[in-house]
C-alpha cells in the first residue's frame, strides 16, 4: 500500500484500467472521472472516492488539484 499526497496542475489522464484499488481524498480543486460506460463522477474539494482495481475511466483535472490519495495493490496468490 503506498499513501502519498498528490498535486498537480491542469491535466487529463487518458482512458485506462486502474492496476491498484485507489482510495483519494480531495484537498483542494476538483476532478472528474469518466468511467466505460461514459457516466461521469465529479468531486471537490472535501470528497472522498474509491476506484476499485479493474476499473476502466479517464481523469481530467481542470485546475490545481491536491488529494491525499492511497493505492493497495493486492500480492498475487499462489
């Protein structure tokens, strides 16, 4: 598991499949995120949301956004 805190400026993340369930909380700036289907899922600063590993979504950040953002990436099993 690795827990960081994450900022950027403006950005877009293209199409892709989560390879870890992420948990973030939004500290300031807002995101949203588009999921395969094409609903979009938007947060602000004070949310909290979870992208379960496996999902396929974008990212677009319109502005600065800063999140504490948490990834588990679960041991294969043998």
């Amino acid at each position: 598991m690795t827990v960081r805190v994450w900022d950027t400026t403006a950005c877009n993340r293209e199409r892709s499949t989560a390879q870890a369930h992420e948990w973030t909380h939004v500290l300031d700036g807002s995101v949203t995120l588009t999921d395969e289907a094409g609903m979009t899922h938007h947060f602000k600063k004070g949310d909290t949301f979870v992208v379960a590993r496996g999902t396929v979504h974008d990212w677009r950040c319109p502005g600065y956004f800063c999140a504490i953002h948490c990834a588990f990436q679960p041991k294969a099993l043998s």
